[in-house]
C-alpha cells in the first residue's frame, strides 16, 4: 500500500516531500502544480507565486532546493519552513 495522500486546506493533493517532482526546476514543473509555503513555527500555509520565485532565483532553480529561502510574512521564521507542490483539479 503507497503513501497516503495528504490534502491542502483548499482540498489541493498535495504531493509527499521527497517525490520526485521536488526535483523539477522551476521551468520544468508542470503548469497544474501549485505551489505553497509552510511555516514550522506558526503553522501558517499559503500560496506561492512560481512565477516571482522564477524571476528571483533562476528558472533551472531546483524545487526542492528553495524551502532554505522561505520566510514566514507572518511570523518572519526562517528555519523548518517547507515549500510543499500540490496538483491543481483538472476538468
């Protein structure tokens, strides 16, 4: 039996961490991928903009790579956060 899957709040699927979609670049991954940020500290999730992370840190920029560059707009922690890919619903 695989994994559960586990579900944003606004019912995205959210892939676990470590699959292998966490290994796209930011170029690669796929147009139905949402992406959102999770603070450790406070527990806040929202959504994240690709396209700004693309402008500021590269296109060929690994997914999995950019969680270290996370910064909570609510509590201002840096440390533990994850960026976390989720599959939009397709029609």
């Amino acid at each position: 039996m695989g994994q559960p899957r586990m579900r944003h709040r606004k019912g995205i699927a959210l892939l676990p961490l470590g699959h292998s979609d966490y290994e796209q670049t930011l170029r690669g991954l796929a147009q139905w991928y949402e992406l959102s940020a999770a603070c450790s500290g406070c527990g806040r999730t929202v959504p994240v903009d690709r396209y700004e992370m693309r402008r500021r840190f590269g296109e060929n920029k690994k997914v999995g790579t950019l969680a270290s560059k996370l910064v909570c707009s609510g509590c201002g922690n840096r440390v533990g956060n994850k960026l976390l890919i989720g599959m939009m619903p397709r029609d």
